[in-house]
C-alpha cells in the first residue's frame, strides 16, 4: 500500500536541522535559549508550516501510492491548517488509507457491524433468561446492556459545547449513535478489556475529523474508518487500561516512570524539585497519557497535538511522553516558585500556552537513555536542550 523506495530527508539530520537551526546548543529562532540564566522558560514558537511544505504535503497525498515516511515527517510537527487533508493524513499515517476500494477496511468493517457482533441473535429454545452460563445468549445479553448503559452515560459528556457533539439536533445525534457503535464493538471484541470510561474521549478526535471530512465520501465512511484507527490507536496503549497490568512493564506505572525519567534527563532541577515536593507524575500525568491529553486542552489544540502524535514514526506513546515533558518545561518558572498545592492545581488544570511553542520543545527534548527506545541521536552526536 504504501511505497517507502523514493528519496528521504537525510537520516542523519535532526529536527533542529530540518527547521533551519543549529543543533549543538539548540537556539529557537530569535537567538535565545529555551531556558534562560534564570531557569525561566522562553516562550517562543517555530515557523510557520512553510508554503513549500504545503506543496510537498499535496504532493505527497496525490500519489496512488503514498511515501509514508515523508507524509510523517510533513505532518509530525503538527503545525497542519484547517481539516482539507487532516482526514486523510490520519488513515495514511495508521495504515488504513487505502487508494484501492476494493480492499478497503471499512468495507470490512461496515460488514461486521451489519452481519455479525451486532445484529440479532435467534434465542435458542432452553436458554432461560437468568442463566449465568457463559454460552448462554441472556448471559450475553445482560453484559452488553451493561456496556451500553455505561456508553451512554459517557457519551453526552464527550464536548457538549460542541454542537457536533451535543445532540441537540438529529445530526448530532447520529453521531453519538455512531460513536456507540464503534465502542459497544471493540469491547465485544475485547473482552479482557470491555470499555473503559474516557474511551468515547479517545474516540471524539478520530470520528470527529473523519466524518467532517471535505470528501463527503469518504466522511460517509467516517464510522467504519474510525473504528479501525481506534483500534490501531489503543493497541499502542491496550495496557493502560487492563488494572491487572499496571505494575508490569508495560502498565501505566511503567510509563509513567519513562516521563519522569524524560523530565530528569532535560531539566534536573525541575525534576529534583518536583520530587522533593512529592509531586508524582501519577498525581497529574496518569490522565494525561491514558486520554492522551483530551482533557487538558481545547478540541481545536488536540486536533494539531494529535497530528504530531499520530505522525510519529517512533509511535504514539514516544511522542505522548515528549509532549508531557515538554508541558511540565513550559511552566517551568511556575513550578519552581510553588508548592505541592499549588503545583498539582497547576498541573492538573495546565494553562494556555501556545501549541506551536510546546510542540516545538517537545520535538528538541533528549530522551532518556533508560527509555527502551534509546538515545536518539544524530551525526553530532545526542542533542542537548538544556546546560
């Protein structure tokens, strides 16, 4: 589906390079320093996304067969404008555009929705209502409307101040029956896991930019294509939600160890102090990474933070990690001067920023060497942010 043969960005380059920087002390444009003699944060922001890129992303979205690799490295800064290619960039960069129809997953998907998990089921004579057995339809039954009461009640929170959401009218409406669908699904498709409150959040992104899809249609595929990029988006984070894994390598515990480890490796003193007030990243982070930031920011902000972590071809958890990191930098001045009181408010309600400005530290932090990924680094050797 996807042709990787044509000619790349030099490797060796890093993204400092790429935004026409230099790399050893890492200035942002203007000549200052990210951290100043103060220890206090510089608030300034990258270019614009260039006119040459916007050609080069048309460019690469009008090919049959699209170079998934310079599609990433256009739309990872997530500096996209408007939803024109959005849609589109989200299913390339997930592996599900697919520019021949006939293999297309939504048709697939449309025909498990139609024929199989959720249509009726003949109850069979002898299959008594109140049986516990796991091969009985009742059984069966009575879990689903479980599922689907506990659905509801999430779903007329997934931003009600946005009409698209809010269904008070037909249309909205319809698109919350949409996003049940999609949920009731993979939970009857993922038993271990069911549906677990702050998914329907996990899924307003992806069937919002879908269904608002300029090609009306492929917007009319919006619920088969976001059931399967939800799919493709919780595996990378399936264990988050399973209690029984949260202390395993793998858990919430884990990563949550990773992003204090990226703290440590970027800014010692932040990390130091916030550690001397017992200021856990469990306390302010464990809703930020398993929502993956749907509830600190504004719709409109997730929509380009969601670029740069869907287009990351490290992985959505790599990129997730930086940009919490590179939240905890930007107040860092804040931070300092608080409590724990203080802090964990701040923290847990994080302030305005500008995206471009926290996207952009969050592409220059050095990752930790104890991070299972490895030191990224480049012919320079490992980038560092902060003396």
């Amino acid at each position: 589906m996807f042709n990787l043969n044509k000619k790349l960005p030099d490797k060796n380059r890093g993204v400092a390079e790429l935004l026409g920087e230099e790399l050893e002390t890492f200035h942002p444009i203007g000549g200052q320093s990210l951290i100043d003699s103060q220890g206090n944060s510089v608030r300034q922001i990258p270019q614009e996304f260039s006119d040459d890129n916007k050609v080069e992303l048309e460019f690469q979205l009008s090919q049959n067969v699209i170079n998934l690799e310079a599609l990433q490295h256009l739309a990872c800064r997530g500096l996209l404008e408007g939803r024109e290619h959005r849609a589109t960039i989200w299913k390339a960069v997930r592996n599900l555009d697919n520019r021949e129809e006939t293999s297309s997953p939504r048709k697939q998907c449309g025909k498990s929705y139609n024929d199989e998990l959720l249509s009726r089921i003949e109850i069979i004579n002898g299959d008594h209502p109140l049986s516990i057995s796991s091969n009985s339809i009742w059984n069966q039954f009575f879990k689903d409307v479980e599922i689907v009461e506990q659905i509801d009640r999430d779903l007329p929170r997934t931003h009600p101040d946005i009409e698209f959401f809010s269904a008070d009218s037909p249309l909205s409406q319809k698109h919350l029956e949409a996003m049940r669908n999609i949920l009731l699904l993979f939970a009857k498709l993922n038993p271990a896991i069911g549906y677990v409150q702050g998914m329907n959040e996990l899924l307003a992104p992806l069937f919002y930019v879908f269904r608002t899809d300029p090609d009306e249609k492929n917007g009319s595929y919006a619920e088969a294509d976001s059931f399967a990029c939800f799919v493709r988006l919780l595996s990378h984070s399936m264990d988050h939600f399973c209690q029984q894994l949260d202390y395993s390598s793998t858990g919430i515990h884990s990563t949550l160890s990773r992003l204090s480890q990226l703290l440590k490796a970027n800014d010692i003193d932040l990390w130091q102090h916030l550690d001397n007030l017992k200021v856990n990243p469990q306390f302010y982070a464990f809703r930020w990474i398993t929502l993956l930031l749907t509830q600190e920011f504004k719709f409109h902000y997730i929509m380009g933070i969601w670029d740069c972590l869907l287009s990351n071809h490290l992985g959505v958890q790599d990129m997730l990690l930086r940009v919490c990191c590179a939240m905890l930098v930007c107040v860092k001045k804040e931070l300092l001067v608080g409590d724990f009181a203080s802090n964990l408010k701040l923290l847990q309600h994080y302030p305005e920023i500008d995206l471009k400005y926290l996207l952009h530290v969050a592409h220059q932090l050095t990752p930790s060497c104890s991070d299972s990924l490895g030191c990224f680094q480049n012919n320079k050797g490992i980038v560092k942010l902060f003396k």
